[in-house]
C-alpha cells in the first residue's frame, strides 16, 4: 500500500511557450485538485494543454505561474536533484509510447527504477502476478502485446510505491478490447489501493473509467463533471460534448 498522502494541487498554473515571435499560452490559470483514492480524467481538443498540465505535475517543465503540490510539497521549491529523487519516490509516468528499455526482460525493465531493497523480488513477484504478466517475464519487449508492454510500464510506474499515477494517453496506441483492460487494471489500484491517478485522454470509453472529467479549452479550465460511476461512454461523450460546444457550462 502507499504511504497516507495529501491530496494533489495544481494551482493557477500558466505556461508560455515562445516559437519566433510567437506566444503559445499552452496553460493560462489552470487548477486541478486531486483527492487520495481519486481517479481524474483530464480531456479537451488537441492543442487544449492537457500534456502540459501534466509534465508541470510531474516537475518535467518549469511553469511560468502558479504552483504544483505534491503530498506537501511546493515543487519550486526543490533543487533539480531532489526533484528527480522526488519524483520518483512520489510519482509513476506512464505515457502512450511505453518507453520501455528493448534489451531488457519485462522483469528487468520493472526493476530499472527501483532502489535495491530486501523486498524487491517479491514486490516485482506481486506486481506481474498482478498486472498478470508473470508467465512473460523473461520477454523483452519486441515479444510483449501492446497491452503486455504497458502493463509493464504501469508496473515500472509502481515499482517504488507511489502514491500518484500519472498517465498521458495510456490506451492511445491499444485496441478497444486491450485498452478497456488497461483501464480496468488503472481502476484496480484507485480500488483496491487507495491510489490516485490523473489520466489524460481524448476518449470517452476511456474517460468513463474515472471518478471525475476535468475538461481543459484553450489553456484554461472550462468545466469538470464527476462520472456518477455510470461507466457509460455514450452519456459522457454527450456530456462532453456538449461541454465543448459552450451548451453546458459549470
Ligand atoms: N515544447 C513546446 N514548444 C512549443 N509549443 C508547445 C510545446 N509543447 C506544447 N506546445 C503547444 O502548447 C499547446 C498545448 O499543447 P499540449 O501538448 O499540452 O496539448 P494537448 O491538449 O496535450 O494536445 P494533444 O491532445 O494534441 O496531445 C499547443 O498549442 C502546443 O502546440
């Protein structure tokens, strides 16, 4: 189990991006709030700054306004090297492309980021006995499914126990069937362990598996709603839609 956290604040957060003589406002006054055992889906158009909002949560860019805390923790107040060391103590990324190391066994890649402890065998036991991934183990990754190599990299994302999952597009590179059970091994750790996860995505049907929708526009928050647990992609993707159309505003 994670250890007790606080809950998950982004406050106000605007970042700028120069390109020439262009401005690009990717984050304007974007807030979020994230509860312990919370499950948010972060939605919005492309271009609307949800990959932005969550490298800022994750310390990965420097924002320009507003702050991140973590567990307690004001990020612009770390040094780089305790940020890193922060992060990876507080935070598990996962992201579309997997990133996982190609010369290494599934096994080995789970164990890449983790600190050499007493328990650690049996903490990757647990982990691909959970994620069921313990018959391939010993595959390196060219010989994993799709959904095999991102329940790797939702494994290495817990292999040091963090409280907080960030996820960019989990499924976007997974079929519908493989991508729902993805999702269903994310709501798992909501469930059963008391995890919080902030999962940006463009999909309804993926979207549904959250507790909340926050829905980004342009760089600023445009309206949230909670998913009732109705797990109905049809409802949300109207609700959504007609969020981004301007005809339901809160
Ligand atoms: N490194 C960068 N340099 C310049 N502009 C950037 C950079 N990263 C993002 N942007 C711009 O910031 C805005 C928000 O980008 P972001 O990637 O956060 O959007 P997104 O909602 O995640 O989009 P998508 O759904 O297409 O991934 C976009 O206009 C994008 O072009």
């Amino acid at each position: 189990m994670p250890d007790p956290i606080l809950p998950l604040q982004a406050d106000q957060i605007g970042k700028t991006y120069r390109q020439g003589a262009t401005t690009i406002h990717a984050l304007r006054h974007v807030s979020l709030t994230v509860e312990q055992g919370e499950f948010v889906a972060v939605m919005g158009a492309s271009g609307s700054g949800k990959s932005t909002l969550l490298h800022a949560i994750a310390g990965l860019i420097d924002v320009d306004a507003g702050r991140v805390v973590i567990a307690g923790q004001d990020l612009s107040l770390l040094t780089d090297r305790a940020l890193t060391k922060f992060r990876r103590s507080r935070l598990g990324i996962v992201f579309q492309s997997h990133n996982l190391l190609p010369s290494l066994s599934a096994e080995d890649n789970i164990r890449l980021p983790a600190e050499s402890t007493e328990n650690l065998d049996q903490e990757i036991d647990d982990l691909l006995d959970r994620l069921r991934l313990s018959a391939r183990r010993n595959h390196k990754p060219a010989a994993l499914s799709g959904g095999e190599q991102q329940r790797v990299a939702i494994a290495r994302a817990l292999i040091c126990n963090p409280a907080i999952l960030l996820a960019d597009e989990p499924t976007g590179s997974l079929d519908s069937v493989t991508g729902a059970e993805v999702c269903r091994h994310l709501r798992e750790l909501v469930d059963d362990q008391q995890r919080s996860i902030v999962m940006v995505t463009h999909e309804p049907h993926v979207a549904m598996w959250a507790d909340r929708v926050v829905v980004l526009k342009d760089g600023n928050n445009l309206a949230e709603f909670v998913t009732d647990g109705r797990r109905d992609p049809q409802s949300l993707a109207k609700e959504y839609h007609q969020t981004l159309e301007g005809e339901v505003v809160r």
